[in-house]
C-alpha cells in the first residue's frame, strides 16, 4: 500500500498495531494468564466438592474463556469469563462468571480458598517481564514494520 499521506500513514499504522494487539498480544495475556491461573490458583488450592475443569476443559485457565475486546482508544481487555462448573449448583455463581470470585475469594466459600489474585499476578508478570511488549515488536516486525 502506497502512503502519501500523514493521515494514512497513521490510518495504516493504527490498523497494523490493531491488528498486531488482538492476535499476538492478547495471545501472550491469555499465555500469561493461564499460567498464573495455574500458579497462583490451582497449586495452592485442591478442591473436595467440586472436580476441576483445568487448562484445557472449560476451566479458569482454559484461554478459550478470555475474551478480548480492543477499545477505540486501542486499548486491550483481556477479560476471564468462565462460567461456573455445569455440575455444580451454587447460588452465588448460578448467574455470574468465576473469575471475581477466585480472585477475590468472594460470592463462595467451598471450604474457603481465600483469594487467589491471578489477574493481580498476571499484571505484575507483564509489567515486570513485558511479554506483552515482546508480542507487539514481534507481530508488527511480522507485519512488515522496522521495530527497534
């Protein structure tokens, strides 16, 4: 695409850095996220009334329940949105998604896991490994783009 422009350099490069934020960045959240979920919640709890759907089974670090939405502000939200267990009836949770509830052990108590701030340790790994960072330069390298 031939830029003559200033505003469609910026056009093309706003389209590129979109781009590049829901694919290749909000991939490496999710990564991120999972991992923490696994660290952070299901290491140091083990649950006796309900079996655990894990990473890859509909469960909190399942990637397939966060959700991503890019703000016009192009802003990524990476959101965890996984409803409660099908098997399992609980009041609190019958209406909602798990997420607040894990992280700020809240709305349930099934023996009472405490908090388990998995979004809390997923920023402070982001803000202090910068895969996220990574992921942009990357995918806009990908993408044709000098990146330093």
């Amino acid at each position: 695409m031939a830029v003559r422009t200033l505003r469609e350099l910026d056009k093309m490069i706003r389209n590129e850095i979109s781009k590049v934020l829901v694919k290749e960045v909000a991939a490496e959240v999710k990564k991120v996220e999972s991992e923490n979920i696994e660290q952070t919640v299901y290491n140091v709890y083990e649950p006796t009334v309900y079996e655990r759907r894990g990473e890859e089974d509909g469960g909190l670090g399942d990637i397939d329940n966060m959700v991503v939405e890019l703000t016009d502000e192009m802003t990524l939200r990476v959101s965890n949105r996984t409803p409660p267990h099908p098997g399992y009836k609980h009041d609190a949770l019958t209406k909602s998604y798990i997420d607040e509830a894990v992280e700020y052990g809240e709305k349930y108590d099934y023996y009472n896991p405490g908090e388990r701030p998995f979004t809390q340790e997923t920023v402070k790994d982001l803000k202090a490994n910068k895969q996220h960072i990574d992921a942009m330069k990357e995918g806009l390298r990908k993408a044709g783009l000098s990146v330093k």
